[in-house]
C-alpha cells in the first residue's frame, strides 16, 4: 500500500491518498472553493504562485493556495 500524499494547502497540512488532484486537496481542505473554482472566481496557484488546474495530479509536499479573485465573468 503506497504512502499517504502529505499536501498543504493555505498553510494547512492535509493527507490524502495517492493519485489525488488539486480538485480532491481542495475539497479535503476549503470544499466551497470547488464550484468557485470552476466557475473561474476563485484560483488554486502552487508554491511559485503559478495557476494550477483542478485536475492536476499532485505530488507529496505540494504548496497550494487557494483563494476567490476579483475577476468578473
């Protein structure tokens, strides 16, 4: 059995299991992001503060942010 994924999103350390996405880290650590974020008002960046997809696999140590825009659609 692989080990645990260790993740941390907003500063947060969360442990989800392999083969995770952004999607899954983000429902696991602010769930009423996920329809914002696909709707396009709200962003999950990485630890360089580069726009990552929800479907993007994660590794272990992964920084995410997440946090709703001031873009109107």
């Amino acid at each position: 059995m692989s080990a645990a994924l260790r993740v941390f999103v907003n500063e947060r350390p969360y442990s989800l299991p392999p083969g995770s996405t952004v999607r899954d880290a983000l429902r696991a650590a602010a769930p009423e992001l996920v329809p914002l974020c696909e709707a396009g008002q709200a962003v999950v960046t990485d630890g360089r503060a580069i726009e990552i997809a929800l479907d993007a696999p994660l590794t272990g140590g992964a920084i995410l942010r997440a946090q709703q825009t001031s873009r109107r659609g």
